[in-house]
C-alpha cells in the first residue's frame, strides 16, 4: 500500500528553463488533481485532499505570466 501523496508548489515565471518533465499549471488555469495523477502514473486518491486544495489556490492567485510548478513526494 501506498502512503499519501503530498503536493508541493512553487511559483515560477520561466517553466521553458526547466529542462526535466515538469507538470506546470498557467495562470488562469485550474490545477486538476486527476490529470496531475494521471501524467505521473498516481491514484488520484493517494493525493492529500488538503494539498490539492491548496494547490487550486495558489494557482488561482497566480498573475500574468506566472506558472505553478508541481511536484510530490510520497509519505511512508
């Protein structure tokens, strides 16, 4: 069994430097935890509920130009 998935975000203004895959959320998009899931091969329901809903805030706040970089770690 899997532990919870932890999200984490980082606000960034230039993804294209990012050389490895990263999954990126634009300013005025919504951060779908299930399509997150699903590019990293996850159960969507391993997500931390709180984490996602954090997540869709911060990239609700982002501004012009700005991107949300996720990541996640998996708790034991």
């Amino acid at each position: 069994m899997m532990g919870t998935i932890n999200l984490t975000c980082t606000v960034v203004t230039d993804p294209d430097s990012f050389v490895a895959f990263q999954y990126y959320v634009k300013a005025g998009e919504v951060f779908d935890a299930k399509a997150y899931a699903n590019a990293y091969k996850l159960n969507r329901n391993d997500l931390d509920a709180d984490d996602v809903r954090a997540t869709q805030d911060a990239a609700a706040k982002l501004g012009a130009g700005e991107c949300l970089m996720v990541s996640h770690s998996i708790a034991a």
